[in-house]
C-alpha cells in the first residue's frame, strides 16, 4: 500500500477520516490479513497522516 494518502488531501476536511480506516480495513483484507473492524486502523491511520507533510499548493 502507497504510504501517502491522496484520498485524504482530495476531500479534506469534508471527508470523515473513518473512511480512510475503512479503505485499510478493506485493503488489508483483500491482501489476504484476516478480517478486522474498520476502528482497528485508526491508530495506524493517524500516525500515517501525522507523519506526511501538509500539502502544498505551489
């Protein structure tokens, strides 16, 4: 899985950031890991997105 999260900058901040947990869960699923609620990402999700730099328009 890519480390940057464009998902994010698109729709930011209307977009509710459950979905990018969501999108792991499915992810990770389909890459053979056993199922998992989408809250168990959250973690994972927030340090990824703390660890990216701010988008930069130019």
């Amino acid at each position: 899985m890519p480390k940057t999260c464009t998902h994010s900058y698109a729709c930011a901040p209307a977009c509710d950031p459950c979905v990018i947990d969501v999108f792991l869960s499915i992810v990770r699923f389909m890459e053979g890991e056993a199922p998992q609620p989408w809250w168990a990402f959250s973690k994972e999700r927030k340090a990824l997105l703390a660890s990216e730099a701010p988008l930069s328009l130019g």
